[in-house]
C-alpha cells in the first residue's frame, strides 16, 4: 500500500489512516444493521459468523499469509 500511496503522490499517511476509518465505520455500520435485523443488541450476537467471513476471504482470493487481495473478488464470493 505504501509504494501505490507514494507513486499517486498522496501522503501515505493519510491513505492509511483513511482506509483503517473507512473499515472501522463499515464495520460500526454493519454491527448496526445486524442489531436492527435481530431487534436486539447482545455482545455475542455476531460469534458463529467469523469462520464463514473467513471462508469469504479465502474464496476469493485474499491471502492468509499476507500480501495482496481485490476487494471485488472477496465481495463476489460474499454474494455467491
């Protein structure tokens, strides 16, 4: 990320803390939508949901080992 940041001459910086705020609200915003489909808000209501976001990634394509990944190829397998 930082080399792609460099070339576009964009303060690397700003591109790494923009991309950890756009997660964290994506993240918020989905939590949100989660306790208005259940109309309930516990603390474990997500739990049994976290070995099927891995599968998500794997399928499409993001390594485990760190290095690169397309946010496209992992939202087509979350649609799949």
């Amino acid at each position: 990320m930082r080399s792609r940041a460099a070339i576009a001459a964009s303060t690397v910086a700003f591109v790494g803390i923009s991309a950890y705020a756009i997660s964290g609200f994506t993240a918020a915003l989905s939590g949100v939508m989660l306790s208005c489909f259940n109309r309930q808000a516990v603390a474990t209501q997500a739990s049994g949901y976290d070995g099927n976001v891995l599968v998500m990634l794997v399928v499409g394509g993001v390594s485990m080992a760190g290095g690169e990944g397309a946010a496209s190829q992992a939202s087509c397998s979350a649609c799949s």
